[in-house]
C-alpha cells in the first residue's frame, strides 16, 4: 500500500516498504556535534525542498518514478542517550537489510552513520567504505567522549580494520589523526580526484558510501554546522557520484551533516536534496 496522500515523502519515494527495493529514512540526531548543532532538522528540510527538484536525472538519465523506493520517514529517538540511539538506529537499520533491501539513511550528524555502517558489516563481512568528508573523523576521543561526530570513522575502523577505508575531501582534523591515517586508511587530502581509480579497485567488493556535506567548499554549502574553508564544488561531488556507478555491489549509503538554519538563502537544502536524489539512484541501479 502506498503511503497516505498527506504524509510528506521525498520526491518519487511514495512506493511500499513491502514493494521496495530501497528504503529512505531520516535521523534528527545532533546530540554530540561539537560547533553549531542544527543538523537533525536536515530531513524535514529536504523532504520539503524536494518538490521544488525533478524526480529525473539528467546527470545519470534515470528518474525515481520509475524505482521501487520507500520513505520510511524520520527515526522517533529518545533525547539525552546516545547509546540507545544509536542502538535503536541499528535496530531499524538490520530490519531493512533483512528484509533484502537497501537504504539511504540521511542524517543527522556524523556519528549517526557508526550503527548503520556497523549493521552493513555484519551483512557484508567483507565491507569496505567510501568516506567523502571534510574532516578526517578518526580521533580516539573528543573531549574523553569516544561516540562522537568527529570519531565516528575510527569506530568503524574498530571492527572494519586496515585495508577497508577510503577518504576523500580530507582537509580538517588533529595531526595525530593524519599521522594515523598513513598507517591504517586510504586518504586523498583536499580533493576527490582519485576516487574514480578507488571505485575501480572495489568494484567488485561490498562497498557502503557515506558523504558528509561539508566536503563542500562553505562558499558553495555555508548550510553545515562545521564549515571548512578550501573544498569541492558542486560538480565535483557530482562527478565523484557519477564515478560511484561502477561500483557493482554499493550495499547502502548515507548523506549528513546539513544543518538547514545556517543557510536561508535555501541553496544549501537544494545541494542536499540533489545529492539525496542522486544517491538513490545509484544504489537503484
């Protein structure tokens, strides 16, 4: 059954979970950022905006109308434990995969992507992930705090293990964690230009891809609660998306990190919308 006329979905996302062979959802979650908080109203901002883009991409030829996906709208979560939301994250997470589906989760902050990465993995135990961010993410701790936004891929390191990350856009973070990174992870700092080669590399591996906004240069998306000077384009996440369609076995992926308020020109919303559109057409291919 499709969803009720008066509930909002995201364009071209109107199909059953039942008939749907990926699932969309939303995580108000910004309960550990560490600069402006602002990122769990990111879902109901971009559900809105998305009527204002096309269902049709002229970027990858393909349009959601003609694709089984499902908006499972926004995940209810208790305010003040991080733990049981990031358990309750998984719980949903695990019941999509089982039932044979995929999903694009759209945060939320950063940390948000450690339950769905992690539920991924115990799927896929051969999984490997593309990380396209502006900050490296693989502090030990922030503050003493070990779950948090800017530690969340040294978690998944945790249980994932050398050999396994790929980060693009990196242009922010401790230098201990760059000294790390040299050790344990693939980096390319400041740009995406090799992702294409990586896409090839693991195209024939269970990949999960999770982007965070501010990879983007702030001059293009200011909408993010911790911008960094000296990014990407536009175009260039575009391409770098266009590039994740070789990928033969793209398990799920995430967006985060829009915090809609810090932007009212709107232009940000538009970019995450966009990039939300083209993500599900890529795990829909």
């Amino acid at each position: 059954m499709k969803n009720n006329m008066n509930i909002q979905t995201f364009i071209g996302c109107e199909s059953s979970f039942e008939e749907a062979s990926t699932v969309l959802f939303g995580i108000p979650f910004d309960g550990t950022t560490s600069f402006r908080p602002g990122t769990r109203f990111a879902m109901q901002a971009i559900r809105q905006d998305s009527f204002g883009l096309e269902s049709y991409s002229p970027y990858l030829d393909r349009d959601l109308e003609e694709e089984a996906i499902h908006d499972g709208g926004d995940l209810d979560l208790p305010f003040g434990n991080t733990e049981r939301v990031l358990s309750d994250i998984a719980t949903y997470t695990k019941e999509v995969l089982d039932n044979g589906k995929k999903f694009l989760m759209v945060g939320g902050e950063h940390l948000v992507s450690l339950p769905t990465i992690e539920a991924a993995y115990e799927k896929y135990p051969d999984l490997h992930v593309i990380h396209i961010d502006a900050h490296t993410d693989l502090r030990e701790d922030y503050m003493g705090e070990s779950l948090s936004h800017a530690s969340v891929i040294r978690r998944c390191f945790d249980f994932l293990g050398d050999g396994r990350i790929f980060q693009f856009g990196i242009r922010s973070g401790l230098k201990e964690e760059f000294e790390w990174a040299k050790e344990h992870t693939y980096m390319e700092k400041f740009t995406i230009d090799t992702l294409p080669q990586i896409v090839q590399q693991l195209k024939d591996v269970p990949v999960y891809v999770t982007i965070d906004l501010d990879v983007l240069d702030p001059g293009t998306f200011p909408g993010t609660g911790t911008p960094e000077p000296g990014g990407i384009t536009y175009k260039e996440l575009l391409a770098g998306i266009a590039a994740l369609q070789d990928l033969n076995q793209i398990v799920s992926a995430d967006v985060v990190e829009l915090s809609p308020q810090y932007d009212p020109s709107g232009a940000s919303t538009a970019m995450a919308c966009k990039t939300v559109r083209e993500m599900l057409l890529t795990l829909t291919k």
